[in-house]
C-alpha cells in the first residue's frame, strides 16, 4: 500500500490490484454461489409442480428432470467450490502477508528516530504492524463476500417481489436499522478490541518473565513469581472480560435483527397463505419462497450484520494506518553509512544547544556550549538525567528539533545527509542489541559494506579481537569465529554479559568511524572491570575522536578532558587533576562519593 491515505474505496481498488488472479477468482466464484440460493428456489419450485402436474392430464416429466438436475448442480457446486477456494484463500493471504511486511518494513526502517521513544506513538505502530495483515485481509474477503450477498439478496429480494410487492418493501423497510445498528456495534467493538489487545501486550510481557529465560536466576532468588503471577492473571481476565463483551454485543446485535426480521417473515407468509388458497401462486413457488425468506434471514441476521460490523472496523483501523503512514519519516534512513572524503574528525562543537524530547516541557538541554577537538578521548559525566545520552543522540543524528547548532569539522550536522552521518559517528549504548548470528557476523555488521569482502575482513577482525583480548575465549567456542550466538539455531551458544559487551564494541571500532561514542556500554560491569575496557579501547583508537559517557568517575579519569553536565549545560570541563582543584566543584563531589570503589 502506498503512503497516501486510503478510504474503503481506495482499499478494495488497491487490493484489486495487488490480487487480481484472485479477485477474479473470487467474483465469478462468489457471484455464482450468490445466485445458487435464487436457483435452488425456482429448482425446488419447478420441481414440486412437476411431480404434482403427474396427475393433470398434460404431465411435463421434462421440466422435473431439468429442476432435478438443476438441484443437483447446485449442490455439486456448493461442496466442490469451497475446497478450491481453501487452495485460492491460502495464496492470497500468502501474498498479502509478503507484500504487507516490506511495506511496514519499510515505514519501519524510515521512521524518525523519535516516535520509537514516544509511548503514544509506540500503541499506534503496534496496533498498525500487529494487526494489519489479518484487517486487510479480512476487510478484502468482506468487500468480496458482501458484493456476492448483494447478489444473493438482490436475487432472493426479486423472487419475494414477484410473489408479493408489499412483502418486499416491507422487507426493505426493516433493513436499514439493522445496518445503522451493526455499523454501531463495529465502531464500538473496535474500541474494545485495542483496549484487549494492549491488555493482552501487558499480559504477554508478565508470561515472558515468568517463563523467560532472561528473569530465570532473579525468579528464584526473589520468589516473585506469585506477584507476578497476580498481575498476569488481573490483566488475562481484563482482556478476557472485553473479548466475552465483544462476543456479547455482536451476538445480541445479530440475533435482535433475526428476531425481528423471523417475525415480519411469518407474517408475511401468513398473509400470503389466501394467495396460495385462491391458486394465485403454486404450491411450488409458495414453498420455494418460504425457503427463500427463511435464506434471507439467515443472511440479514449473521452475515449482513456481521459484514457491516466489519466494514466499521476496518474503517477505524484504516484511520490508524493512515495516522501511522503518515508518521515522519527519516531522510536516508536505509542509506548504508558513506565513506567520507575526510577519514578523521578535527573538531566537535555544540552552539548554545537547547532541546526537549517531543511531547515533553522539560529542557533536558539548555543552552549548552562545548568544543572538542579531534584525536582525543573525551569523558562526559553528570547524574541521571543531566543530558548525557541526549547528546550523544544528537551528535547521530537522531533528533533534529533541538535550537542552537551542532558541528563536526565546522560543518552543521543538519547539512549532513544521513548517510554521510553514519559514516561519521558510531556508538554503543548501554542498551546494545546483541544479534543471533555468527560471532564474527554480530561483529562485521558494524561495516557491512567492507564486511562482505571477505579477503579483508576476517584479520581485521580478529586484530580487532586481540587487542581487546577476545581472541582466546572465542576460539575456545565449538565453531570458533563462525559459532551462532544465541538460540536462534541449533547448537547456538549462549555468552556472558561482559563476553556481550566486548562484542558490541568490536562491532564499533570495526566500523571505523572518525567519531566513536561509548555510552556506558559497560554499565553491567563493576568500576574496575569497566576501566580496563575503556583503557584497552582508548589504546586500539589512539588518534579517533572517542567519547565516553559514564556515570563512574574512575572511567572517566582516563580521558584527555571531562566535560561535567549540570542542568542541561557543561558546568565544569578539563582533565582530571584540574578539576579534583576545584573547590566545592562538581566533579569533585561526584569523585569523592565514589573514591572507595578505586582505592
């Protein structure tokens, strides 16, 4: 489906177009087995007043044997038809699934930075991506089904008209509530679904730690299973209770149309009995058209209704996926990271920066002012929320709404493209992504386009490896460079947190940006730990441009420079030594509160 917002109309026109094979297939398949109930009707009519024109002194034994065989078709085509449409059914939602995935992968992939860290927008995205095949889907098969009810109806509604005009205004005259209240009902029902669905999220999040591996040690040394347990069964009966409600109001919005068109149904067949008396229509086509009533009930009850209530939340969900479509999308998002005509960064400035996450008042940034300078290692400290990580995402890229100017090599990193941003900055966060793939795969991905000439990258990679003393511990594992990580394949392995955390920042130093950020990566690890990967980090990238974000004083002692972050702004900058001086500085205090974990 293409970006531009799309209406029931411009839906079905769409999915014309990507399905026409079935489409057609569903027309002609449809549009008969629609006209099958009108022909069996006239069939068993025909046939009844055959057998009982035997007795007249002219039988037609040829026009029994026509409606027999016309029954029979009917009923040939009713059972082969169905086993076909499995066959048709199962390639279009084969299709549909392939073909709506890369659209979402793709909306996905170029999605501005900022609604994945927006609550709000998170619902909507999961509400588009989880649900959107299964609604399409549906609401494709509904258009189908409903323009071959039409035709059943449209067909049922002339044989009525025929036997008695009254009855079939009347007949349309008890429709339209019946439609008002199921488009109603789908409205209503739609809001309830989302509400079940985000229950069922939470519920499903509560299932995961209580089986998960990842919560397995904590389970049994905190013994919270039965809180957990509670919240999981509190928010399982919360979905539970809407989906029962759901169920309920379209049960008793179809059945309250049966009851009132079963009602009208039996008068009017009791107020064409005289006809029948009076020999102003046969027997046959009297009983065919009791069939034919007792039919359209059936169909106004269940089917129309339940179509109506359909085509009422599909049209809700739509206005989600416009909404969702519609979301901003990052220039050059898929653009692999550009080699740069200059290799290495000279100069990193931030010009009285000031910036709120969307949908916030609070400045998590505010005029802040700093200047780096290349080919050395910088630490940035401060406490939780001073703005840290804030710039680190900045510097990236990954947010553009900030007042003030950014500078790498005294050019704007708006008048950067993407792309050409890749190139330029690199990072690890403390919330790194650890990849089931090959050992050597988690760490080539920090380059993929060098990674796939394979003549180069295996000694780079493992030089990359020995200095950060990987080497020994990742031979040790059964397919060395090439072992699967994870669970993912058979025979995966699993590592250990600080086996994890050297990976993620290979990864980074093989992608040989001229900007390198480390934002405590190491976190996990204890202050010692964590310092000895920064120094063997700071030695393979002597020359990059390399900045630390931690909140440990220790780590950050080894930088060139430390730049200490204070609401919003660098309240103090220099190294080490400098700012141990400064009374009641800072740096100092933060220091001296976490001086037992070095000494």
């Amino acid at each position: 489906m293409e970006n531009r917002r799309i209406n029931l109309y411009s839906f079905f026109i769409r999915m014309t177009k990507l399905l026409p094979f079935h489409t057609v297939f569903y027309v002609i398949s449809q549009g008969l087995g629609a006209l099958i109930p009108a022909a069996q009707t006239l069939a068993i009519a025909m046939f009844i007043n055959s057998v009982s024109a035997f007795d007249t002194p002219q039988p037609s034994g040829s026009n029994g044997i026509f409606s027999l065989l016309l029954i029979l078709a009917c009923v040939f085509f009713q059972n082969m038809i169905p086993v076909i449409t499995r066959v048709v059914d199962a390639s279009r939602r084969n299709r549909l699934t392939f073909h709506m995935n890369r659209v979402l992968l793709k909306k996905q992939m170029n999605l501005s930075y900022q609604y994945i860290e927006d609550s709000n927008t998170c619902n909507l995205i999961y509400r588009v991506r989880d649900n959107c095949v299964n609604y399409f889907d549906e609401g494709y098969t509904n258009v189908i089904n409903s323009l071959a009810l039409a035709v059943k109806l449209a067909s049922l509604m002339a044989i009525i008209f025929r036997a008695s005009m009254v009855s079939g205004f009347v007949i349309l005259v008890i429709v339209y509530p019946l439609l008002f209240l199921a488009m109603k009902t789908g409205k209503a029902n739609y809001v309830l679904e989302q509400d079940a669905e985000t229950a069922k999220r939470k519920y499903q999040y509560f299932f995961s730690v209580l089986t998960g591996k990842e919560a397995a040690n904590e389970r049994n040394l905190f013994g919270f299973s039965n809180h957990i347990t509670q919240k999981y069964n509190e928010l399982f009966d919360t979905a539970f209770e809407k989906e029962a409600k759901i169920i309920k109001k379209r049960y008793a919005n179809m059945k309250s149309g049966s009851i009132v068109t079963l009602i009208v149904s039996i008068c009017i067949m009791a107020v064409m009995l005289p006809r029948l008396f009076r020999n102003e229509i046969s027997a046959g086509l009297y009983i065919g058209l009791a069939g034919a009533v007792l039919d359209f009930i059936q169909s106004m009850s269940w089917q129309l209704a339940g179509m109506m209530q359909n085509y009422a939340k599909l049209n809700q969900f739509l206005d989600d996926y416009n909404r969702y479509m519609e979301l901003d999308e990052q220039a050059g998002a898929e653009q692999e990271p550009e080699r740069m005509p200059v290799t290495e960064a000279s100069s990193l400035e931030f010009r009285n920066v000031s910036f709120r996450y969307p949908g916030t008042d609070r400045d998590i940034l505010k005029n802040c002012s700093f200047t780096l300078a290349g080919g050395c290692s910088y630490a940035v400290v401060g406490e939780n929320g001073a703005g840290k990580t804030t710039i680190a995402k900045l510097i990236m890229g990954l947010y553009d709404n900030y007042e003030g100017d950014i500078l790498i090599n005294d050019r704007s990193v708006k008048a950067y493209s993407y792309g050409e941003l890749k190139g330029l900055v690199a990072a690890v966060f403390q919330d790194f992504a650890r990849y089931e793939l090959s050992v050597k795969e988690n760490i080539g991905i920090g380059k993929i386009a060098q990674y796939s000439r394979a003549d180069l990258e295996q000694n780079e990679i493992e030089n990359i490896c020995n200095g950060l003393n990987m080497t020994d511990w990742i031979r040790s594992l059964p397919g060395g460079f090439d072992t699967m990580l994870g669970k993912l394949e058979e025979g995966g392995v699993d590592l250990s947190g600080g086996q994890w955390q050297k990976i993620a920042i290979a990864r980074l130093l093989y992608s040989k940006a001229p900007v390198n950020i480390l934002d405590e990566p190491t976190a996990a690890m204890d202050a010692i730990a964590e310092s000895k990967i920064y120094e063997l980090f700071q030695k393979l990238n002597i020359g990059k441009f390399n900045i630390l974000i931690t909140h440990r004083m220790g780590a950050a002692r080894i930088a060139d420079e430390i730049l200490v972050l204070q609401n919003g702004a660098v309240a103090e900058q220099g190294k080490h030594d400098l700012l141990m001086k400064i009374e009641n500085g800072v740096y100092r205090k933060m220091y001296e509160s976490q001086r037992q974990w070095y000494e």
